[in-house]
C-alpha cells in the first residue's frame, strides 16, 4: 500500500479517535442533539472520514470497507445536501457503524 494511502487510512482511525473524544460524556441521544458544538464537530469528522476514504479508494479501489461508498455518500450529504442530515442517523452512525470502520481501518493499517 502506498505512504498516501497509508496517510488517507490513518487520518481516517485519527478522526474516528476525535469523535471517540466529542463523544466520551455523551451517553444518550438527547444529549447529543443538545450539544450543537458536538452534532457539528462529529459532522465535520464524519465529512474528513468520508473525503479520506474515496480518496483512498481512487488511489486503491481493493482497500477492504465494507460500508465504504455509504460512508463516501454521507460525506456528500453532510457537505453538499445538509438539509438532508438526520441528526438521529449520525447518532446510529457513531453508536453502530464507527466501531466497526475502527476495526477495519487498524486491520488495514497493521497489514501494511
């Protein structure tokens, strides 16, 4: 894999850690939706995790996400359609599906 790919990955796992950070004494939905600092700090992660990886996927497609054009489609939603962001979904998003890209991205990072 090549050092820009690398980059792309691990600036990827270091806004997932910053979300991690946003979210450490954030426990339930309600308080989530309260904090407009952090639904805003969390979207614009989400939106660099989002540009990260299709920017990593055109230098190389094989790199192995599963929700890898989900999480490239929500970028261009937070950036471009932000009428459209469903402050619940993004909840879910960090609940459910963050855990799971942290695994793969330090799966794909200690591969290298």
């Amino acid at each position: 894999m090549n050092r820009d790919v690398v980059k792309l990955i691990q600036d990827v796992l270091d806004r997932i850690a910053l979300i991690e950070s946003h979210l450490e004494h954030i426990t339930t939905f309600s308080d989530y939706n309260s904090d407009i600092k952090t639904v805003d700090a969390v979207e614009r992660r989400l939106a660099i995790i989002g540009e990260a990886l299709w920017k990593a996927d055109k230098m190389e497609p094989s790199i192995l996400v599963s929700d890898k054009k989900r999480i490239i489609s929500l970028r261009h939603i937070l950036v471009h359609d932000y009428d459209l962001v469903d402050d619940a979904t993004i909840w879910l998003i960090c609940q459910k599906s963050l855990p799971i890209l942290k695994a793969e991205v330090e799966t794909i990072l200690n591969s290298k």
